[in-house]
C-alpha cells in the first residue's frame, strides 16, 4: 500500500483500525504513532475523505467489507472471540464497546449468535436503546421472523426484516412529525431544534414497535401535530426549566379536544426524558 504511494488509503485503514476494539494497547499505540507521522509527512493526503465525494469503486475499499474481513480475521485467530463479544453485550455497561461489539457481532457467521441474542431480549430487562441495537444487529445478521420481548411494561411483537437500520429507513410519518417542529423552531430558536433532534431519534429508538410508535403512523395530521407539539414542549422545557404549552399548543393547532391525546404524547416523552436521566 504505503509503496504503491497510496498514503490516503492507509490513513484512512489506520483510522478505521483505531476505531475498532478488542487489541492490545500497543497495537492502538503503533496506529496512532503511525497515522501521526503519515499526516505531517503527506498534509495533502491528510484529510479524511469527504461524505459527498464521489468514491473511486477501484480505489476506495468499502468499510463494511473491510470491518467485516478484520472481524473474521480475529475470528479466525481466536476461537473465543465471539463468545468475548457477546459478555462483552450481555454482561458490560451500555458504552460506545457495546455498540461496537453489536456491529462485529453482524459480521460473524456463526447461527447460535442469533439464538443467544434473541433469548436475552426475551428473557432480560434491557435498557430500550440497547433492546433497539439489538434488533438492529439481528437484522443485519439476517435473521427473519418475528421476536417477542417487553418494550417497558409493554409486551411486543417485532418483525427483524423491517427493522430500520438508519434514520431513512423509519416510515415517513416520523420525520414529518421532526420537520413540523423544524418549521417553528430551526430560524428563531436552532438550540431547541438542535435537542429536539437528538430527543427524538433517541425517543424513536427506544419505542420501536410499541402502541405509541404505532400510534405514529396512522398518517393522520392531527397525530403528527400532537407529537411535534409535546415534542416541543418538553425540549422547551428542558431548556428553560418551566413549561410553557400555552403558546406552543397553539403554533401546533392543538385544539381542547386533542388535548388528552397531547398531554398522553407529552407524558411518553416525560418519562423517556427521566428515565435516561436516572440512568
């Protein structure tokens, strides 16, 4: 690579490897130390590639393909390195690891993953975000059927093949409900438009598959107007620390007989705000 003068390519692997767990710290040491010295050396190559730029299919590796090759590679070296990965899942704290072990885990093929990873959401009471990469990490593997587990107090049904895998894949509805509080907030208040993002794809994650997901999608206006309010509502207050629904309700045309609907919506989002709070 580095005598084919391709010194942007073996940055780019370098961070990629950097980014990967279960080394020793030396080898992390040796990346670094090693990227480091390629970006003073060659400051033109240095910059990560662009998102937007268009990719050379004969030059650019692709990165699943490329994660998916150094997972069998440590597969292949370790015979433990699967189980390594799932007590790092089932028996660790929910990090930044535990998604990471989740994504290495898509690329093994061993079929008893599957097995395990279904009974502990069946079995054990799981943080919902973590429930929801769960899910994900099933189907990217791709498992099919269905899967039974408890959303909270919530007995459900999910079916693995329609699991969103990113954003773009949720239904429309959910993004509508975001870009209605984008047109009352992203000019005059970017702040609150900023945390309601973030609330939202976390709060969306979290009751995949439950009665208040659902209730989403029935594409009704009225629907899609209570949850951008509520979701308003409570960024806002979050934010200035006291609640102010009476001129929000009305920027939503949230009339007395939504209101229960409204305050129902509202109170979802109180108790996911909370509970991620007493976490």
């Amino acid at each position: 690579m580095l005598e084919n003068e391709r010194y942007g390519e073996a940055m780019e692997v370098l961070r990629f490897l950097l980014k990967c767990g279960g080394q020793n710290e030396r080898n992390y040491d040796e990346w670094k130390s090693l990227l480091e010295w390629l970006e003073a050396a060659f400051p033109e190559q240095a910059a990560p590639r662009s998102a937007d730029a268009e990719p050379d299919p004969e030059e650019e590796p692709d990165e699943a393909d490329m994660a998916k090759q150094l997972v069998k590679e440590k597969a292949a070296q370790d015979a433990g390195y699967a189980d390594k990965l799932l007590d790092s899942v089932m028996n660790g704290p929910l990090t930044e690891q535990t998604i990471l072990a989740l994504e290495q885990l898509a690329y093994l093929e061993r079929p008893e993953i599957d097995a395990v990873l279904v009974e502990w959401l069946h079995d054990t009471p799981l943080h919902p975000l973590l429930q929801f990469r769960v899910l994900q990490t099933l189907r990217r593997r791709g498992m099919e059927g269905q899967v039974r587990l408890h959303r909270g107090q919530e007995a459900v049904e999910i079916e693995i093949e329609t699991v969103p895998l990113d954003p773009g894949g949720f239904p429309a509805a959910i993004s509508k409900i975001l870009e209605r509080v984008a047109n009352q907030t992203e000019v005059h208040e970017p702040t609150l438009f900023y945390f309601a993002q973030e609330l939202w794809s976390q709060f969306i994650m979290a009751i995949y598959g439950t009665e208040d997901y659902h209730s989403m999608l029935d594409e009704e206006e009225s629907t899609l107007d209570i949850w951008a309010a509520a979701l308003h509502d409570i960024v806002s207050e979050s934010l200035k620390g006291f609640r102010n629904e009476d001129e929000i309700r009305p920027l939503y045309g949230i009339t007395d007989t939504m209101r229960f609907r409204y305050e129902g919506a509202y109170r979802s989002l109180k108790q996911f705000v909370a509970a991620g709070v007493e976490d």
